[in-house]
C-alpha cells in the first residue's frame, strides 16, 4: 500500500513537472484561437524549439484572476480586452512588462515609435487591434444597411437583430445609432440623460433582438438566419466571409475598436519563457503573421510597411482591417477608462432593462 | 454474590474479558473511521472550507483599509463625522493615503474597492493619486479642485464604509441597494435587479420541477411495471441522453427551436404556420424551462423509479378487488407510497434548477436570465465579494426551503434509491 502510495505521488509529481515543462497560451478559442496558435505559438516553437501550447476560454482575465487568487497559475501568456489588461494590472494581478526590452521594428524603428499610441502598457502589449462592427447577410439586403443609424431601423431594413449581451459597445453603438458624434459618445454617456437616451434607443429595436454571447455565435446566428443583422467581432465576420464562402457584409459606420492584450499573469510558472514569447509575438513579424490569419490590424506601424496577404494568398488585407483609414471615418475607441468605473453599474442597469 | 469479584471472566491471557471486548471495540471503531476518513476529509476540503471561504469573501474585503491606513483611522476616530462637510484633516488624510497609493501602486485596488458602491471611483483615484504628492494644503481645495467628486458626501459614506475590512455592503448592493448622498437606499426602478431575479430563478425552478414530476411519473411506472427486457431497453432511452454534455443537449435544443430550426422548418412545411408567423421557442422563458426541464428529467425519474420498483402490485390488485376504483386505487394506495420518491426526485430538481447557469444563458435570451447567470457575471468582472454575497443569499433561501420541507414531510421519508 504505502509503496504504491510513494509510486503514485512521484507519478503525479512527473506528470505535473512534464506539463510544467511547455510554455501556455490561454486565449479566446474560435477562429482568434486558430489565428493567434497559426500566428504566435507555432512559430515560436519553431524558432527557439521550446514546446508552447494553447488553451481556449471564454474569456481569459477571469480565469487567470482566478488562477493568481488561488496560488495555482497554469497560463504563462493570456490574452485580454484593453480594459482587462489594466484593471488586472492595477490588481496586482499580472507581470509588468519591460517596455524597453521590446524588439525594434524590422525597419529599426524603437518599439515605442513603432508600435501605436497606447498599445503598450504597464502590464499588456497589444496583439493587435479589433472591432465591434455590425453585419448583414448581402442576400437578404441586397442594397444593405450603410450606417450605424440603419442598425436600428426597423423599417427601412426589417428582421430580427444579433446584439451581444452586455453593456459594453452595445450602449455606445446605440448612442451613434441616434445621431451622437463619435467623439462626443463618453461624455454623453457619462451623464444620466445619455444613459437614459441609449436605452430608449434600445428599446426601439428591444423586441426584435437575439442575444449572443460567445463571439462564434454572432456568425452563426447571421449564417442559419436567425437575424438579418447582427454586432460581431470583425474578424469572425471576415473568417465566416473567407473560409466559409458567407455572403456577409461588414458595415464599418460606427465601428468600436480597442486593442487586444497580451498579458503574463503573475506567478507564470515559466516567466522568462512568457516574457520571451510576449516580445517573439508582438514583433514585427509576429504581429503581421497574426494579420495574415485574422483580419484584425497590427498595432505596429512598421508592421503595416509592406502589404498584407491573407493566408489564402491573394485577398489584401488592408481593407479589412479596422485600422485601415476608410474604415476610421465614423470609429470609436473603446474608453478602457471609462469601463473600468461603469462596467458594474451599467451591467446592472442594462441585466435590469433586459428583464423589463 | 459476595465474591462476584473473584469469578471475572478472563481472556486466555489473562485479562478481563471486558477491557478485552473494549480495547477490540475502539479498534474496530478506529478503523471504521479510518475507513470514513478519506471521504470526511474529501468533503471537509472540497465541500466546507470553500464555501466557509465564500461566506467570509461575502462580508470581508481589504483592498481599501490595507491601502489607506491614515484614513482607516481617521474614520475609527471619528465614526460620528458628516459626510456633507468632512474636516480638513479628513481631507489631509486622505491626500497622504494618495501618495503613499501612487507609491506602492495600490491605487486600482482601493479604487475598486469603493467604486462598488460608488461607481466611477477608479478614475477618481488614479488622478487624485497622480496629483497628491504635489499637493499643497487646504487639501479639501485642492481636492475639489482637481475634481469636484471628491467633496460629494456619497462618496465620503463610501469611504467610511470601506474602511471596515468587514462590511455587510455586498448584501446591500444584492438586495439592490444603492449608496446615495444620505445613505443606503432602494435603488430606482429601472436599477433593481437582484430580488427580482431572485424570486424568478425560485418561480422557474418550480415550473421545470412540476413539469419534470409530470413527465417523469408515468416513464418511471412503465420503467418499474415492464417486464425486464422492455424496461431495460426504456432505461437506456432515459439514461442516454443523462450521459450526453449537457451542452450538447442545450444546443440540441437550439438547432431544434429556434426560428429557422427543425420544428418550425416542418410546421411551416405542413401549411400549418406561415413562414412569417414562425413561433418564438428559443431565446426566451420558453426555451429555458424547455431544455431545463429535458436536461433535469433524469433526476427526477431515476429516484421515482427506485422507489415504485418496490411497491408491491398486490396493494393495488388488492385495493380493486376490494371496491375501489381505478382512481382511487391510484389516489389513495399507489400514490401515497410514491411520496418519497415524489420527495426526493423534487427536491434534486429544484436544488439543482436553482444553480443552473449554463443553460439559460445559452437559451435563455434577454428575458431567461436567471440569478445564477448574475453570478457568473460578477465572477468574471472580479468582483468576488458581490458574487459570493449573492450565492450565501441564494444558500440560505435553499437552506431555508429544506427546512420547511423538513418541517412540512419530513427529511427521513427521503428515499434516493
């Protein structure tokens, strides 16, 4: 007996020490998933010959707050929302970064004039840059929806509409959908009346809203019919449009980008690994391969010196990518600041609304 | 009888048989425990210590009296202050507590810390951290200067009421309360949330569980009347899709109720819908009760089953041949020895109908929320305090509900198998 118990426990002990061994990758699953294993991890691997994997989560700051809280970190690099990335750091709860100790870019440029205002913080740098967009089926509207204002018209573009379940984007999408200048959506927001405003914009469209969750719903939903139109993450859109042969449409009017974070949560079991892979997959090169797999932009200037192909060899990918200039004209950055004070009170306001 | 001592019966070596019986007695007792002890340990450490811990997340959080310690005790000197009009040296307080928050980068945590019951705080931190070390007095000018929110008394109360590492502020906010300029008060109409959910996940729960006993009571009686071969075959029907994930059940249900799914697909087929009057199962309550109430159904029928496979048929043959009717054969004889499968089919139902999260928010839509999705939610936005809060409330209504039923049936009729 006490000799199997001794056999078992080294057993045990091996097998946590071999897993212990690979570098891991925590992000969102999906088509990002793929892109991110397709542009980061395998390459990595290949380049320095240590083993890296992926893991995929439905959103990764919770698990690895979670991790950290409970002494037992498995992820070494997660990737997360803008706002994420600095609440968790202002929790203690991530590495900070060495912002020095980033590549040049492959022109020669320092990392920090290469990459784009903000995308490097305390704790995060930015994989690349996505966007909230909404999307229709080109053939249910053949002369389709062109503005964020036609989102919400019933009547000129019938049919149920996709919106994700959560206040973020979706309160702001609503303010632009009745007149409010990009520029002006925070601090409209920011008051009671813009609250109110946003919500009774809402409620014009409430009863003909299905409610996503997950990002691989939004397509899916556009894909079996189920609405007409629908908010989603851009480059689920441009998978579904490219891999899958769907007649989707983007409408970048009224588009809310942010960017996307690498982050090393602390007590990373392998920390030097994880800082090597941080700076291996926001290079220059790593952040174009992440472009050529998902049509999300870089957020690196020399990144964008030579065009973008995607992985099919022959679709350019500038046009598709939310940093590009004709997709800016009527864009909103996402305030992390802003979400970081209001995200609870107005989830509350919003689950409050839902369930009027 | 006099000598009674000298006839003591002894063991072949010698001893007292009776010391004898009761060193062998606690050995066997040891080793029984022994034998339990693995469990009791298993169920001490997954099972009571994480929800003792969530109880103690539920009132405690230090992220603000470990981060502004000169302010803590301003406060614990000064609990009878007003909040409309705090003294300066309140305000000189907290300018030293900004610094010292910039200096050991602890602003984001306190500012969290309030900014849960005074929403818009960690920005207000993170500035006023900024600024202080440069700060010269009157403070509460400088202050208010740089943001007039400092001044506002509902943050003040927020302040008073953080400086405590334990507070019942996270049974407040799930009882939707609202701090405000004079205190705690019940949130406005288009604000409170959590009672409302409460009562619903309860409502929900009891439908699934009615529907759940309704279809499960004949399956289970053909289950136990059957002859072996028939029943078996019955039980793997039931038993299949209990082995199936549970999300591939839901989205099962998904491909079949939603607009363009199979059932309205064939409706409309039929001539029986038009293709714009296509019913909306999916996304809503409907869809809800409907996938909870097949993901659930095995509960109920595996403990129904045990219990009428052992009801002898005699007491009904002999029920009829006395007079009775079908009906109150039924009523009166068969029914009545059902009741602790009824019980505890009900109750796992219920229990469990209460704590789904997975479903509803698959299926659920804007109106098939249910309080357990709540959870989840604050989980994922990290504030654990508020989630466990809303857990121990959703604990003690269950606790209390078993109670009753204790009370109302008696927990030693419960028969699980």
């Amino acid at each position: 007996m006490k000799r199997i118990l001794i056999l078992s426990t080294a057993l045990t002990g091996l097998a946590f020490a071999a897993q212990a061994s690979d570098l891991t990758v925590m992000s969102w699953g999906g088509a990002y998933g793929a892109a991110q294993t397709e542009a980061f991890v395998k390459p990595f691997t290949a380049a320095t010959g240590k083993p890296a994997v992926m893991v995929d989560s439905d959103n990764p700051a919770p698990a690895i707050k979670a991790m950290v809280e409970a002494g037992n970190v498995t992820v070494d690099v997660a990737s997360v929302e803008y706002a994420d990335a600095i609440r968790l750091c202002d929790e203690g709860v991530l590495e900070p970064i060495d912002a020095a100790a980033l590549p040049a870019g492959a022109d020669g440029t320092p990392a920090a004039d290469d990459f784009l205002a903000g995308a490097v913080t305390e704790c995060g740098v930015s994989t690349d840059i996505w966007a909230n967009v909404f999307a229709y089926d080109t053939t249910k509207f053949p002369e389709g929806p062109t503005t964020v204002a036609d989102f919400f018209d019933l009547e000129k573009f019938p049919g149920k509409r996709g919106l994700r379940k959560g206040a973020k984007a979706v309160l702001e999408l609503a303010l632009m959908g009745d007149g409010v200048p990009a520029a002006e959506v925070y601090s409209v927001l920011g008051t009671p009346e813009g609250v109110d405003r946003a919500f009774a914009k809402l409620d014009t469209i409430k009863s003909e809203v299905v409610w996503w969750e997950a990002g691989a719903q939004a397509p899916q939903l556009l894909a079996d019919g189920e609405v007409a139109m629908t908010t989603a993450y851009n480059g689920r859109i441009f998978a579904a449009a490219q891999n899958e042969g769907k007649p989707f449409q983007i409408v970048w009017d009224g588009q809310i980008y942010e960017n996307e974070m690498f982050v090393v949560p602390k007590g990373a079991p392998n920390l030097a690994d994880a800082m090597e892979f941080v700076q291996f997959a926001t290079s220059t090169e790593g952040l174009r391969a992440s472009a050529q797999q998902i049509s999300y932009g870089p957020a690196r200037k020399s990144s964008m010196k030579e065009e973008l192909i995607f992985k099919d060899g022959k679709t350019v990918m500038a046009p598709h990518l939310p940093t590009a200039p004709e997709n800016l004209a009527n864009a909103l950055e996402t305030s992390s600041e802003f979400w970081v004070d209001h995200d609870a009170e107005l989830n509350e306001r919003f689950q409050a609304w839902l369930s009027q | 009888m006099a000598d009674a001592s000298s006839t003591v019966l002894t063991t072949a070596d010698g001893r007292p048989l009776k010391a004898a019986l009761a060193t062998a007695l606690v050995r066997a007792k040891r080793r029984a425990f022994l034998l339990v002890l693995p469990l009791l340990l298993f169920v001490l450490l997954t099972f009571l210590v994480p929800i003792g811990y969530m109880l103690k997340r539920s009132f405690e959080h230090d992220g603000f009296t470990a981060s502004a310690p000169a302010l803590v005790e301003w406060f614990a000197a000064h609990p009878d202050f007003d909040p409309a009009n705090p003294p300066e040296e309140a305000f000189a307080a907290l300018t030293q507590d900004l610094a010292r928050m910039q200096v050991e980068k602890t602003t984001g945590i306190a500012g969290t810390r309030i900014n849960y019951s005074v929403p818009g705080t960690i920005s207000l931190f993170k500035k006023g951290a900024r600024e202080a070390k440069d700060m010269t007095p009157p403070y509460r000018e400088a202050l208010v200067a740089l943001d007039a929110a400092w001044g506002t008394p509902v943050l003040w109360r927020g302040m008073q009421s953080a400086a405590s590492t334990y507070t019942p502020e996270f049974y407040y906010v799930a009882s939707d309360m609202k701090l405000t300029d004079s205190g705690w008060q019940r949130g406005g109409d288009k604000e409170r949330i959590y009672l409302y959910l409460f009562g619903k996940t309860f409502l929900v729960s009891g439908i699934i569980t009615v529907l759940c006993l309704l279809l499960a009571f004949p399956v289970s009686h053909l289950l136990a009347t059957l002859p072996m071969r028939k029943s078996s075959l019955l039980m793997i029907l039931v038993l299949l899709p209990f082995w199936t994930s549970l999300l591939v059940r839901t989205t099962t249900w998904i491909a079949l109720l939603q607009e363009q799914g199979v059932v309205n697909d064939l409706l409309v087929n039929l001539g029986l819908l038009s293709d714009n009057g296509r019913l909306r199962m999916m996304y809503n309550m409907t869809g809800t009760i409907v996938a909870m109430t097949h993901v659930l159904l095995p509960f109920m029928i595996l403990p129904l089953y045990s219990v009428m496979r052992v009801i002898p048929p005699s007491y009904a043959r002999a029920a009829r041949s006395l007079g009775a009717t079908s009906w109150t054969t039924f009523r009166r004889v068969y029914l009545p020895q059902t009741l602790p499968g009824i019980a505890a089919g009900s109750l796992l139902v219920f229990i469990l109908a209460v704590g789904y999260y997975i479903t509803p928010a698959l299926v659920g839509g804007a109106d098939g929320q249910l309080i357990s999705n709540l959870i989840s939610f604050h989980m994922s936005k990290s504030n654990w305090s508020l989630a466990a809060a809303i857990a121990a409330m959703l604990l003690a209504a269950i606790l209390l509900l078993y109670w009753l039923y204790d009370r109302l049936i008696g927990i030693d009729r419960l028969k699980l198998g």
